[in-house]
C-alpha cells in the first residue's frame, strides 16, 4: 500500500510530495527534488501501517 507524504526540500524549501511504500517498515534511499533537482536522503519509518517517522536530509554535493 502506499501513501502520500508533503514535505519541505531541504534545499530550496519548496513544498513537495513523494509517494511512500507502507509495506517497508523502514528505508533509506536518495531521491531528487522535483523543484530544484537536487538530491534529498529520505528516511520513513512505519509503525503498524501508520507513518511514525520521516526523514529528509539534504545531501552536499
């Protein structure tokens, strides 16, 4: 199952929205900003189907 998540790029403080997979407990991947390109750590953690944690670090390139 998945859901959508809005969150602030950590570079150019756009609001964006990225679709999450449920059935991860946890994951880290990189991912691009659909506003600026540039790349974004993004950690969620789920907790019994529910969004309990979520992560988005810029990374320094």
């Amino acid at each position: 199952m998945e859901v959508e998540h809005f969150f602030q790029c950590p570079h150019c403080w756009e609001e964006i929205s990225m679709i999450l997979d449920q059935s991860v407990y946890q994951q880290t991947y990189i991912e691009d900003c659909e506003v600026c390109c540039n790349p974004i750590e993004i950690t969620p953690i789920f907790e019994e189907g529910e969004l309990a944690s979520f992560s988005a670090q810029s990374i320094d390139q």
